[in-house]
C-alpha cells in the first residue's frame, strides 16, 4: 500500500490501522461475490472482518464509499490492460498473436474482478458519474491503445483510408466488455471456454486490420 492512508475525519492511518481497513475491503469483496451490492450492510461486513461498525465508519463514509474505493483499486490495476498493445504489432503469425493475447488478458481481468465489474456497471448504467468515470478508466486503457494501433496500420496503407480508428476501435472494446461480463453464460448456448477467446480474437484481428489472420 502505497501513499497516507486517512481516516474520514482526516487522520492519518497507522500500520495496523491500514491492515484493518484493508480488511474491512478484502471482507466486502468477498461478500459482493454472492451477495447483491445493495443488500451489504456495514454491520455485515465488519462482523466479517472481526471488527464493529464504529471501526468501519472510521474509514468509510457508508458501504458505498468503501465499494467506491476497491473500484479505484480495481480501475489502478486495468490501467495496466495497455500492456496488452504496447509494442506490440498486427502484422503477420504475431498479430494473431496480439489478438489471442489482448482476448486472453482482458477475459482474465474481468474474471478476476467480476463482482466488483457488476457493481460499477450497474452504477454507470444509473447514471452515476464516478463509477462511469472508473469504467470509462478501465476502457479507455484498451481503446486509446488499439486506436493508435489502427491508425499506424492506416498510415502505411494498410487499413483502408475511410476507416475511423476510434469508431473501430470502441465498437471492439466495447464487445470485449460486453463478452467478458457475459462469460458464465456462454455455456448454455453450447459454447465451451476454451472456444471463446480464439473465435472473439479472431473478429478483434478482423476489426483491427480488416484481414483474416496469418497462422
């Protein structure tokens, strides 16, 4: 953990102090995985972490100033999801690979954080501002990567002219959002997991470069 942590009123955290807010996130994680985000009760979660309600205010305003913050965390870690595309090339046998690649770890990411990827669509779908922004911080990651990687591509004449590279570019993002949140429910339309990332690269490659891949 890095930087001061405060309480709400502003104090500076101690060590143990920390550890126990770091709990108190790591117990409503855990709780938002089976249960719905609007039914978690501040009673509820510091009984989890072994504390009281009193301690839970100390850091947190309410349950959803606490779920704010593990989305914050969450969005700091997606930041690294541009990883995927830096240096990376969409030419040849490797830009298939970047494709399988870019599929592989944006699925990954949403599977590692899927309750807390519900909770913050849900509260950008309501129209609320922050957990729009913390999603748009997740997206933009991916989108502002693979738009710049459509336009080198445009710039050496190999993607048509009339192309949009953020028009491509958000429609691809957005389908990756859009298949990684509904991955459990591939299953019931006869679609196993390890049929899915080969066939969702494949419409990246295609979208991205406008040809088949080289394998």
């Amino acid at each position: 953990m890095t930087g001061q942590v405060r309480t709400v009123d502003g104090r500076v955290a101690g060590r143990r102090g920390q550890a126990t807010r770091q709990k108190l996130l790591d117990c409503l994680s855990e709780m938002l995985s089976s249960s719905p985000y609007r039914d978690v009760k501040v009673i509820d979660v510091a009984r989890k972490a072994g504390t009281s309600p009193a301690t839970f205010y100390q850091y947190f305003p309410d349950v959803e100033g606490a779920v704010l913050e593990i989305a914050e965390q969450m969005a700091a870690e997606g930041a690294g999801l541009t990883e995927l595309l830096e240096g990376r090339t969409w030419t040849g046998k490797s830009g298939w690979l970047t494709a399988q690649e870019l599929v592989d770890g944006f699925l990954e990411f949403w599977r590692k954080h899927d309750a807390i990827l519900r909770v913050v669509d849900l509260g950008a779908a309501e129209g609320d501002k922050r957990f729009y922004k913390i999603r748009m911080k997740i997206l933009n990651s991916v989108n502002n990567s693979l738009a710049d990687s459509i336009a080198e591509l445009q710039s050496k004449g190999r993607v048509d002219k009339d192309v949009n590279p953020a028009a491509v570019a958000g429609s691809l993002v957005a389908m990756l959002a859009a298949v990684a949140s509904h991955q459990k429910g591939f299953s019931s339309w006869g679609v196993k997991p390890a049929e899915l990332k080969p066939n969702v690269a494949l419409l990246v490659h295609l979208g991205v470069t406008g040809r088949k891949p080289s394998k």
